[in-house]
C-alpha cells in the first residue's frame, strides 16, 4: 500500500515537472546489487574486471565502483555521451567509456576486451531484437565464477508473464521507442540463459518492495558461470554441421 502510495506521488509529481519517471532511482536497482555482494565472499571483485553495457544514470556505476575492481569498462551508445559525461568525471576507479554498440562491435575489437569477471547489464536486453545472440555474447565474455547481472523489462500480456514466450510488437514499439519491438517472458530470458551455457541461475528477489507496475513487469536474475556448465548448449549444433551457423553475424 505505502509503496503504491509513493508511487502515485510519483507520478504526480511527474505531471508537475514533466520528467519521466526512469529520472527516480527505483529502490530494485539497490537490493539487486545487494544480492549481488552477498552471493559472493567478501572483496571478491577487488581487483577484478567489470563491463557494464547501458549505464543509465551512473548510479549503478558508482555501487560497482565500492567493489574496488581493477576496472570498468563502460558501453553505451553515441547519443548518449552528453548525459554521461557530467557523471562520469566524477568516477575515481579506472575505467574505460566506449561509445559504441556492445552487441555490433568488429570482431577484432570484441577478442580485444578480453574478459570479464562481472557483467552488468541491467535496461538494456528489451531494446535489442537478437537477445539471445546477445546473452551469448556475454558468455563468452565472463571468466568462470564470474556474473552476469541482468535485469530486463518483460512482457505486459498478463496471459504471457508465465509463459515460455516473446511478445512481438512489430511493426508497432513499446510506447514512444523505435527499438524495442520484443518483449520476452521472464521464463524466455531463463531459457536463453541456458541455452547459452548458464546453469546456476538465482532469480532475483529485488523488486520485493516496488510496486504491481514494476514487479509484474519486469525480470531480474545473476547468472553465474561455472566450468560446469555445457559451454554453447545451443550453439553446438554449428559444430555438428559447419554448414548450419546459429547466431553469427554474416
């Protein structure tokens, strides 16, 4: 009830500012990085790898940066530059900002990133229509026992959330966007999660204190990599027969 209640403050205050809602931190950004640090010992990314893809407004930067990583390496889009450099200078850790598409970047480039030990990527999978190339994408990038943080908006059917299922919109977007004409299930994500490789998944619990709008609607989870895992489940069967390539651009 409180929740809903501030919610619709919210929104009022939406109207008299005209800002989007997306300007309020919402406070499942903050328990997902929460279950992040407690699924791992203490100090475990010190001096580690960190990508994040889709930084947003920085606020998930400035968490990743009190892990104390070796670096982040940050992705986002060209015309997303001027809001990200006000933030940015402020960062104290080392770190790399490219502006550039994660998921379209020359081959060379990418074998150049090296690897990662954690993954954030939290807003971004809805706005791409090859998600499960992308999710592939990013294991192969993580060393074993590192994470990939996803959080993903997901479909708004009610007779899909609990379904296996994309939601198609094309040729029409989710609301004023040009890019997102996909939106998948939360079972969807897990199963290409697994198709990828991904075995030992934790499907978050962040948004416990957000409300219907949010937790109906949304899908969050830490997906960790493990030498365990059957590597390229799914992407084998290019092996099988050279001929057929699944997710590879041409």
């Amino acid at each position: 009830m409180l929740n809903n209640l501030i919610w619709y403050l919210l929104k009022i205050k939406n109207k008299i500012t005209n800002k989007n809602l997306a300007d309020f931190e919402l406070p499942y950004r903050h328990y997902l990085f929460n279950e992040l640090v407690q699924g791992y010992p203490d100090r475990y990314f010190e001096g580690k790898r960190v990508l994040e893809i889709g930084p947003r407004d920085g606020e998930d930067t400035f968490r990743l940066e009190t892990l104390n990583p070796n670096e982040i390496i940050i992705f986002d889009l060209p015309d997303k530059t001027e809001n990200n450099l006000p933030w940015l200078k402020k960062l104290k850790i080392k770190h790399t900002f490219i502006e550039d598409n994660f998921m379209y970047i020359k081959e060379s480039e990418f074998d150049k990133l090296g690897k990662f030990d954690l993954i954030y990527f939290t807003g971004v999978l809805y706005h791409n229509p090859e998600q499960l190339r992308f999710l592939q994408k990013l294991y192969e990038k993580l060393n074993y026992n590192g994470a990939l943080v996803l959080e993903s908006a997901t479909t708004r059917k009610i007779l899909l959330r609990n379904k296996n299922v994309v939601e198609i919109l094309y040729p029409n977007t989710y609301r004023e966007t040009t890019t997102i004409t996909h939106l998948p299930s939360g079972k969807a994500i897990q199963s290409w999660l697994q198709m990828v490789g991904f075995r030992n998944i934790f499907i978050s619990n962040c948004y416990k204190h957000e409300n219907y709008n949010v937790k109906d609607t949304r899908f969050a989870c830490i997906a960790k990599k493990q030498q365990t895992d059957l590597q390229d489940v799914y992407y084998k069967k290019q092996i099988e027969n050279s001929s057929y390539i699944i997710g590879k651009s041409t």
